[in-house]
C-alpha cells in the first residue's frame, strides 16, 4: 500500500508538468482555433534561451524577462508570418503549418545557442522530503512539490486573467465565435499576439521546470509528444481539462509501468498513455471536459 | 499551340473514360514511363540509383498510400511509418518462416498484415474525427514500434529487432544489382500508382471524397461511412506497408523499428503538403522534392558556404529551411505542386495567344 502511494504520488507530481505543456497547446487551441503542434519546441527554445543568456552572465531575474521577450517576439512572429496569410484555411493546414513552425523553432534555438546538454539550477533539490518521510515512509521529492505549487498558481493566475479582465473577456469572445468578436469591435490580430504570448510565458515555465529536472537539450522537444495524450483526454478547450487529464496520465502512466510493465518487459509509458487516452475518446468523443460538438448541415 | 485537345472526338464511352482523355498527355506519359525504365537504368550512376531514385519511389509509394487516407479520404494520420514497419517486419517474417515463398506474394502479405493493422487503428475513427483523430493514430505509432522492438520473434530474435533483409529472388534471377532493384521497384510502384488512379476515380474514391468533404451529408445520400472509413485505411496501410517492404528490402537491406519513427511519419506527411494533398501525381512530386532537398541542401552548404558556416549550424540551417519550405508551401500553394502542374497546364493550352 505504501509502495502504491508512492508510485501514484509521484505519477501525479509528474502528471503536472505534462499539464504544463497541454495548457499551451489548449491556450492557444481555445482562443485561435490553431492546433499548435510548435509548443513543444517552444518549451525547447524558451528554455534554450533562458539557459543561453544565463551563462552570459546575466541576473536570473532580468534573463526571465528577456526570455519572456524572446517569446514574445516569437509569438509575435508566428502570428505576423504564419496565421495571418493562413486566415480562412482548413485547421488541418493550419495545423500542419504548426509541424513546419516546429521544424523552424528547433533550428533556430539550436542555431542560436548550440546543441548541447545545458544543467539548469532553479535552487530547489530533487530529493525527498524529510519529514514526510520520516513520518509515513512516503518519499514526495520537493521539486515535484516546487513544481505542483507554481501549475496551482499558474492557472489560478490564469483563470483570473481570462475571467476578470479586458482582455481575458476579449479573449474568451474571440473563443467563442472570430467573426461575432470582430463585429463587436475586438482586434482579432492582437487578442491572437497576447494569446500567443501567454502561450509563450506558459512555455518559458513548463521549459525551467523540465529544464531543471532533466536539463536542457533536445530531448524537451518531446514534452510535447507526452502533452498531445493529456490533452485529449482532457479535451482540447478546457483549462482544467489540461489538469486533471495531466494528473490522471501522469498517475496511470507510473502505475501501469510499476504493475503491468513487468509482464510485457518495460518501456510501455511510450504509449500507454494514447492507448488510455484512446479508450476515454471512444466513450467521451471529445475528451473529459472538451465542448460538445454538434454535428451541422 | 501544342497542347491543346481541339480535333480530338470521342466515339466511344470508354475513351470518355479513359485516365488521360488528352492525346498529348497520354504520348507525355509513355514518354515518362520510357524515360524511367529504360533511359535512367541504362544512364543513371549506381548512386543516382541506389540513394535516390529508389527512397524517392519507395517513399512516393507511402506518400500515395497516405494521400489515400488524408488526401481522398480527409483522415488525418501521423501513423504511416507504423504501417510500412508492419509490412516491412511481415513481409521479413512470410520469407523466413514459410519455405518459398514468392517474394511478390511475401510482399502482397506484408501489405495485407498493414492493413489489418490499419483497420484495427482505424477503428476510432467511426467516433473521433479532426485532431483527436490525429493524435489516436500516434497511438499506432508508437505501439507499433514499441511491440516490434519488445517482442524478439518478429525480428528472429535478433538483438533490438535489426531485421536483414534476405535476397529479392523471383524465379530463379537475383534482384541483386542496383539496376534490377530499381527495375523491379519502379515496376510494383507504377502499377499501384495505376490501380490508385483508377480507384479514386471509381465509386470507391467518390465516396472517399464525399466523406472528406462532409461527412454527415454523406451518410444522409446514402454512403456507408463506415465500411468507406475502414476501408481508407485498410488500402492506405496497404500501399504504406508495400512501401515498407521495399524500403527493407530494396532501398536499406537492413533495418530496425526505430527506424520507422514518427519522423518518418512527419516526412512521409510534408510529402503530400508539399507536393499536392488528393493528388496521385503530387505524392511522387512531393517525395522527389523531400528526398532531393537534404541532398540540394549538402551540396549548396558543402559548395557554397564551404567554411563560412560550421557543420552544426549548417544542420540547424536546414532544420529552418525545412520547415520555412514547408509553411513557405502551405501559405502560397496549399495545394501543394501539383496544382502549380496543372495551372502550368491550363496557362499552356491558351498559349500563344491567351484569348
């Protein structure tokens, strides 16, 4: 039993930084209606940059912002070049224009700050905590911890965001329905930057974390890969779909490498978790919390 | 002035039907037909042959099988290097563990086992459509991959699963020389190029379309969406998991699951984007295009920028290139270069004079 809650917690704890990455991808998703595939290389070249202006000496906090910037401009970028000549095309074009944008980001962050492995040190120990395991025997590392506390008020942060302010409600609108939210007045173009850019920010956060914990090479191209189950199970429009789907693929993923992994010889988190997400989609078509899609002639 | 159709009467319903209705069409493409099996065998270098012109058809054969099942079909799949590992290891495993078995029969099985595999993953998508769909096909990527690596019998318990190929022998000759293994793959490719032709134009193709383009309103006029859905990817993995097949047997000799990764995939898909999504002829000019532009890409570094750029950067550059090309494409001509082909086409039969 302890073993279970072990394995379980510490699938949860892992189950969150998937979160991380589907909430970019449902950011965007809600508000554009672009399936970007980019994320992952986006949480590749955040922390790329991160890392790259760090070693050149720079404070931690002002190499956030210039990160955040970098996203910002890529954000920016993206939405200039890409979606706005693509306005009106088939979501599957635009879509596979986001796998072209995944292909340019990876070589840009490589070209940019080279290709290999970088240690990134955020302060906080990937190690148990002491008492808690002095106490029930349960081993919870603190970074996992670290990094469930910065999901909690990342999306706290967000939800308030999109609830409470100007752009939030615009933002919501432009989700809602493009060509009702242009007639009213609101800026397509703008609202799809700043969107763009929160995704950014949410990369930059999602790639310190992933950083920190398997440091920073290419290798976090495939956060992506590990979101793309979790947000089909969640549903592509749903923020808290991104949770909870994150926490119930992270959760299952451990446990059936723990318990089933070893009948079959290991190695089955590569596709255990689509293979999950595949059996919700054939009850719930459109994911845990996705929208009803109603079917019209 | 050339081309033109003016003075060619139709008598009969089946030379209304016929696949190219235009004379000059129909003398350009015996022209390409004899150009590839007769002039490139007898000019082409051995390395034209061996690392150029057999991955651009063994690809151009996946590329089709995918533009079947996305292009006609409007069903999104990131899974196609899972089906050509599926017909890749079966038609290994036919020629191993059954004593002479013909090699084109071990080929057809490989693709059939495919397209089992392919009805299996195609399930799905009789309830999940668009980019659920999409992200369910990665399912068959990597399990695919994962189960011929795990489990040691389908690879003769090889060590990770390398799989050599044995030796292309059809009755009695060898296809051992670059020449014959490019022969004989040209031959398998134009004739299921043909057949793929032929099937998009029949009933069967219509009802592909038709359910690519609405689905709902296709199954109110009376189409089985899913005995047509079903049967999509069983042909789509077919053609993929010929392709497989040959890309083991003709093109590498030698190879692994890891080999058909989801960058295969990613390939195989930027073909049909690039060369013409619902085009039989775009998935050939799309391969051509992704095979030749690594190559093109190497020589200009290697040539041109010789010492300006170091290697790592070089490989980045292309990295960019490649998906620049690729929404570069996507923006200016969705429909890939085979529609720019057929605007070339109609621009030529006003030509010279455009009014």
């Amino acid at each position: 039993m302890q073993f279970f809650l072990e394995v379980l917690i510490g699938g949860l704890l892992s189950g969150v930084m998937y979160s991380f990455v589907a909430l970019g991808f449902v950011l965007i998703y809600k508000a554009s209606g672009v399936f970007n595939f980019a994320q992952g290389a986006m949480v590749f070249f955040a922390a790329l940059t991160f890392v790259g202006i760090l070693e050149m000496g720079v404070p931690f906090w002002l190499a956030l912002v210039l990160a955040f910037g970098a996203m910002v401009l890529l954000g920016i970028g993206t939405e200039r070049i890409v979606l706005r000549p693509m306005v009106n095309q088939p979501p599957i074009a635009l879509f596979m224009a986001t796998i072209g944008l995944t292909f340019f980001v990876e070589g840009l962050a490589q070209a940019m700050w080279g290709a290999s492995v970088r240690g990134l040190e955020l302060g906080i120990q990937d190690e148990p905590i002491e008492w808690m395991m002095e106490a029930t025997g349960i081993g919870v590392s603190k970074f996992d911890l670290f990094a469930a506390g910065v999901a909690a008020v990342l999306v706290t942060a967000l939800a308030l965001f999109f609830q409470y302010t100007r752009v939030g409600r615009a933002l919501r609108a432009v989700a809602d329905d493009h060509q009702a939210a242009l007639s009213i007045g609101i800026p397509l173009q703008t609202i799809w930057r700043i969107v763009w850019a929160v995704a950014g920010f949410v990369a930059l956060v999602a790639g310190l974390i992933w950083g920190a914990r398997n440091g920073v090479q290419f290798a976090l191209t495939f956060t992506a890969l590990k979101a793309l189950p979790v947000l089909i199970l969640g549903g592509f429009t749903s923020v808290p779909g991104a949770i909870v789907g994150g926490l119930i693929i992270g959760s299952s993923e451990k446990l059936a490498e723990v318990y089933l992994g070893a009948y079959v010889g290991g190695g089955i988190d590569s596709w255990f978790p689509y293979v999950m997400a595949l059996a919700f989609l054939l009850i719930r078509p459109e994911g845990l919390f996705g929208e009803k899609h109603i079917d019209r002639v | 002035m050339l081309y033109r159709e003016a003075g060619q009467f139709k008598a009969t319903y089946a030379a209304d039907q016929q696949i190219f209705p235009i004379r000059q069409d129909r003398i350009g493409i015996q022209l390409l037909l004899a150009l590839a099996f007769v002039a490139v065998p007898l000019f082409a270098s051995e390395y034209w042959l061996k690392a150029i012109m057999v991955p651009f058809l063994v690809f151009s054969l996946a590329a089709l099988g995918l533009n079947i099942l996305t292009g006609y079909a409007g069903q999104l799949s990131l899974g196609s290097a899972a089906f050509m590992a599926v017909g890749a290891f079966a038609s290994y495993n036919f020629m191993l563990r059954v004593d002479g078995m013909p090699l084109l029969v071990a080929f057809a099985l490989g693709g059939l086992a495919a397209a089992l595999v392919g009805i299996v993953f195609g399930l799905p998508s009789l309830r999940i459509k668009g980019f659920y769909l999409a992200v369910a096909t990665l399912a068959a990527q990597f399990f695919i991959v994962w189960l011929l690596t795990k489990v040691s019998w389908f690879s003769n318990d090889s060590s990770s699963g390398v799989i050599t190929a044995q030796a292309m022998v059809i009755l009695g000759y060898e296809f051992a020389s670059p020449q014959a293994k490019y022969l004989l793959v040209l031959g398998l490719v134009a004739t299921m190029a043909l057949m793929a032709k032929n099937m998009v134009r029949s009933s069967v193709g219509r009802a592909w379309m038709a359910v690519r383009d609405m689905d709902v309103a296709a199954e109110v006029i009376g189409i089985r969406i899913m005995h047509t859905k079903l049967l999509a990817f069983a042909v789509s993995s077919f053609y993929c998991g010929v392709a497989g097949a040959l890309y083991a047997f003709a093109y590498l000799g030698t190879v692994e699951p890891e080999g058909f990764n989801l960058d295969l995939s990613f390939k195989i898909l930027f073909m049909i984007i690039i060369g013409g999504v619902g085009s039989i002829s775009g998935a050939f000019l799309g391969s051509a295009f992704i095979v030749l532009l690594p190559i093109f890409l190497d020589v200009l570094v290697q040539d041109v920028f010789a010492g300006l750029l170091s290697p790592t950067i070089a490989s980045n550059m292309q990295l960019m290139v490649f998906g620049g090309l690729i929404i570069f494409f996507l923006i200016v001509e969705p429909h890939g270069l085979a529609r720019l082909w057929q605007i070339a086409k109609e621009k030529l039969r006003l030509w010279p004079f455009p009014h």
